[in-house]
C-alpha cells in the first residue's frame, strides 16, 4: 500500500549544464512538473521521494551542486503567495 502522496518540490543549483540536465530527466522520470527553471513539483508518497532522493544523489555524484527536496501538505500549499507577470500582447 502506497503512503499518503504529498505536493513535493525539488529546487536545485548546480553548476554543471550535463548533470543539471540529468536532474532535470530524474524530476521528469518521476513525474514532476517543470514549474521554474531550477525547480520541479509534484505529488509523491515517501517511497517515492526516498527513491528519488537517492537517485539524484547519485546523478549529482562529486560533482558541485545542491539539491533541497521539501514536501508540502495541501493546505499549507493553498495558502501560497504566488506573482505572475507575463508581457506581451493581451
């Protein structure tokens, strides 16, 4: 049985173009949505974001960089803060 899926967000900076495309593929593999350049969200239960986890820290390996995983329940995600500005015709 599958634990409780929780709104999961994966923010990430890590220098190198290769392996910050490769974190990129591991967020898409597990089904998360690119929502801003270095960050992924998505629902996951825990064993999904423990294997996950272990996996882009296997793909970061030695290489610099940092990854910060954060899950979130939906209540405290409904109350988020959020500005859009897009330019351009209307």
């Amino acid at each position: 049985m599958r634990g409780q899926e929780l709104l999961t967000l994966v923010i990430y900076d890590i220098t190198s173009d290769r392996i910050r495309l490769r974190i990129a593929d591991v967020c898409k593999d597990y089904g998360l949505d690119h929502i801003q350049y270095s960050v992924f969200s998505g629902p996951l239960d825990s064993t999904r974001r423990k294997e996950m986890f272990a996996r882009l820290d296997q793909t970061l390996g030695d290489n610099e960089g940092k990854i910060l995983m954060l899950q979130i329940c939906e209540r405290d995600f409904a109350a988020k803060c959020e500005i859009i500005r897009i330019t351009g015709d209307r």
